[in-house]
C-alpha cells in the first residue's frame, strides 16, 4: 500500500467517524481564544472547533452530527420566510 492510499483510507475514517444522525442546537460561544465553538443541544453542550469558514453568531440555530463530545459537519440553519 502506497502512503498516498494509506492517506486516503485514513480520512475516509476520519470522514466517516461518529454518527450520521444529524442534530439541531444553539451556538452558546466561543472560548477566549476564539477556536472552540459551545453548542448547546436539549441537556448537552458540545464542543466543536472552528475553522474560520463559519461565521456562527451565539444564538444561530444548527444542525450537526455527533463525534464522542464533539459536533462536527455544522450547518447554519437558515430560517424559512
């Protein structure tokens, strides 16, 4: 197995890890460093990490799914008019 192939398995694992069940939340913040996103869902508050793509506001609706204590694939819902 080549290194490029063994890349590849290992983020589709990465890519696939976790549920596939998404779940909506509320952004809650940040930390002080500005890298760590809260997200609170029903009794849970989540962590996930910010890649600077996302423009989430404390207070915006999302949905996401679940790694251990860890959101991941955030979406921004955006409100039907």
């Amino acid at each position: 197995m080549t290194r490029a192939s063994l890349d590849e398995h290992i983020a589709d694992a990465i890519r696939l890890s976790g549920t596939k069940q998404r779940y909506s939340g509320l952004v809650v913040g940040y930390d002080q460093v500005g890298t760590t996103i809260f997200i609170s869902s029903g009794s849970r508050t989540l962590l996930a990490f910010s890649d600077g793509r996302n423009s989430l506001q404390p207070g915006d609706a999302v949905t996401f799914r679940i790694d251990g204590m860890r959101a991941k694939d955030i979406r921004k819902e955006i409100p039907a008019d």
